[in-house]
C-alpha cells in the first residue's frame, strides 16, 4: 500500500521581512487572505493598533493605516538571528559576530540592539534589560524603532 504524502510545512520564522505568510508592507485584507482568517481590525480609521491571528499564538501584529508594519514577541519563537528570550547580549555577540548591531540606549539599563536587513529598511530587534534579552520585534522602519509599540 503506497501512502500519500503528508502536507509539511516548516514552522515560521520571525524575519525582517515577516512571520509566515504574514509579511511587513502587506495591507491586513492580504494577510487575512494569505491566512485564511479575518482579524478584529477595524476597517475604518488610520490608528495603529495590534491584531494577532489564531494560528500564530505567541505573536502580535502591529497594523498601521492598514498596513501590517511589524510583528512582536515575548515568547521563545524561532528567529533569523537565533536568539532566545533570557540569553544574555554578550553571548548572542560571541556566538553570531557576523551580524553589525545599532544599539540605541533607552535609559541606561534598557537597550535595542537592532540587527538591519541589509537595505536598512527593516530590522529585527532585541530588546534587552540589564544584558538580557527580555522582548524581540521586527518590522519596517519606522515601526521597528518604537520601544514602547504603537505611539
């Protein structure tokens, strides 16, 4: 007896460029399509606000004029740099030094260690306390530079 092939697909991953099927730049109408599944985004007004999908849990999308801008995360879910949450700065530099990092101190404990995509138009960022990553977003510039989300 021949058995069909089972659908696999590989788990997302939170790049600067999206998270699955979501991508930054995508008008949210696109992203409900591509996920087969509608938000509780209003259709009306231009404020930025957070819309999250059934399939993704653990992960929140920032919508602005509707427009899907960035993706944030306080869980553990893979990602192109690799890092998880708790990992202390100093050992994400020693084991990934090909990666150029901007950092932008908040307040002298908090900092955003910004890793670019290499047309600088994106970025994933780590959001670090005291040496420890504590929260990771990515997005589209200027969204991925907002330390407190939706300003």
């Amino acid at each position: 007896m021949i058995l069909p092939a089972l659908a696999w697909s590989a788990p997302p991953i939170l790049t600067t460029e999206g998270y699955g099927a979501v991508r930054f730049g995508m008008p949210i109408a696109a992203a409900e399509k591509a996920m087969g599944q509608r938000t509780r985004y209003p259709r009306h007004g231009n404020d930025c606000q957070y819309v999250r999908f059934r399939k993704y849990p653990g992960i929140y999308f920032m919508v602005e004029n509707g427009v899907v801008v960035r993706a944030d995360t306080a869980k553990n879910l893979r990602n192109s740099a690799g890092v998880r949450m708790g990992m202390d700065i100093a050992t994400f530099k020693a084991e990934h030094p090909q990666y150029e990092i901007e950092v932008q101190d908040i307040d002298g404990s908090s900092v955003m260690y910004l890793l670019k995509s290499p047309d600088q138009h994106a970025a994933l960022v780590l959001f670090a306390v005291d040496g420890k990553v504590l929260d990771m977003w990515a997005g589209i510039a200027p969204a991925y530079t907002y330390d407190e989300g939706c300003e």
